[in-house]
C-alpha cells in the first residue's frame, strides 16, 4: 500500500515547486489549501488543510477512481522531496457529491524531520480527472 500511495503522490504532484501560489480551480467548486502553522519545530508535525466548496446553487458530483485525492510533500530549496506522508487508499471508484454550500476537508499530517530553514509545502487536491488545484505554501522549520 505504501509503494501505491508514493506512486499515487508522484503522479498527482507533476508540477515543480515554483512558488507561483495556487492553480486555478475547477468551475463550481472552490478550492483552497493552507497550512495550520507556517512554523514548525524539527521533529514535529505540520498539518495540511486541503477543502473544496460549493458556493454555487447546483449540485457538483465528481467521481475519482480512487479515494486517494489529497496529498502533500515537504521541498526544500534545491526541489528535493524531505517529507511525504503515508497515505492509505482504496483502489475503488469514490464519487463525490457536493450540494450547494457544501465543504469537504481533507487534513494531512507531516513528520517534519528537516534541519531548521525554509522549506515549500506542496499540497494537492485531485479529485477525478476534472478537478485539480496545487498550491505551495511557506513553512519555516525552527
């Protein structure tokens, strides 16, 4: 399951680490990823908050061919990948249905174990083939 999941990230993190801020989302829903510290101390846990909302007035279904639609890494400035989590997934197709006003959350944690500095969290949300947003986010590791 471990392997599947990396494999799972790679594919769903395609974009290098640009610093650029967020892709654009997909229409009807709006999406947003954020951090719930933009510090953390070494050998700690930074929590990455990834949601997608309805603010329209139809419903949004989206159907993904697994439950593995959230992820994130941890780069440092070189670009190189210092932390990822496991992340356990079900092979089966999930579909989503978000009625108007409607949020979904997905929170991933981190195992921070990077010397102190400046480093990029890259958060994805991927659900289906539709809806995709990527955003980075600046952590300092203390």
């Amino acid at each position: 399951m471990r392997s599947a999941a990396l494999v799972a990230a790679s594919i769903l993190l395609l974009a290098a680490c640009s610093g650029d801020g967020a892709t654009a989302p997909t229409p009807g829903l709006v999406m947003a990823a954020r951090l719930r510290s933009a510090a953390v101390d070494s050998g700690g846990t930074v929590v990455v908050s990834l949601t997608a909302s309805n603010p329209g007035s139809r419903s949004v279904r989206v159907t993904a061919p697994s439950s593995c639609v959230a992820t994130a890494r941890i780069v440092d400035s070189r670009g190189a990948t210092v932390a990822t989590p496991t992340i356990l997934c079900l092979p089966a197709v999930t579909t989503y249905h978000f009625a108007p006003g409607d949020t979904s959350q997905w929170d991933i944690g981190l195992d921070v174990r990077s010397p102190p500095g400046s480093y990029v969290v890259v958060a994805s949300l991927v659900i289906g083939t539709a809806v995709k947003y990527q955003d980075t986010l600046a952590l300092a590791v203390q």
